[in-house]
C-alpha cells in the first residue's frame, strides 16, 4: 500500500488524524510523509491525480475531506 493510501485510510478511520488534518492538513500531510505532489493533489482534490497517485483507476478508494 502506498503512503497516499495508507494517509486516505488512516484519515478515514482515525478521528484524531481527522481532526488535525481539518486544522492544518498541510502540516498533518507533510508529518505523515507525503511527497509534494501527493500532497497537492490531496488538496487540489483532483480525484484522477490522487487515483492514478495510489493506483486506483476504479476511483473506489478515495474520500475527499473538504478543509477551508
């Protein structure tokens, strides 16, 4: 499993990591280890990007939480 997909179940399952990533997602991506441009593309919320990023081409894996 990539990091990306490991950030996107972890982020789904874990109200902790939820609620920090709510907060200040940039720092919660980056002290998760994501790459740049996985980064941008979790906040782009470019669904083909993050698909093709962890390799879903079904896109049945991905949830987007939407931060202000």
């Amino acid at each position: 499993m990539s990091k990306l997909s490991s950030f996107l179940t972890d982020l789904s399952s874990d109200a902790k990591l939820k609620q920090a990533y709510e907060s200040s997602p940039e720092k919660v991506m980056q002290d998760y280890g994501l790459s740049k441009e996985e980064q941008e593309a979790v906040m782009s919320c470019d669904e083909g990007k993050v698909c093709a990023l962890i390799g879903d081409v079904d896109k049945s894996k991905i949830l987007f939480v939407h931060h202000s």
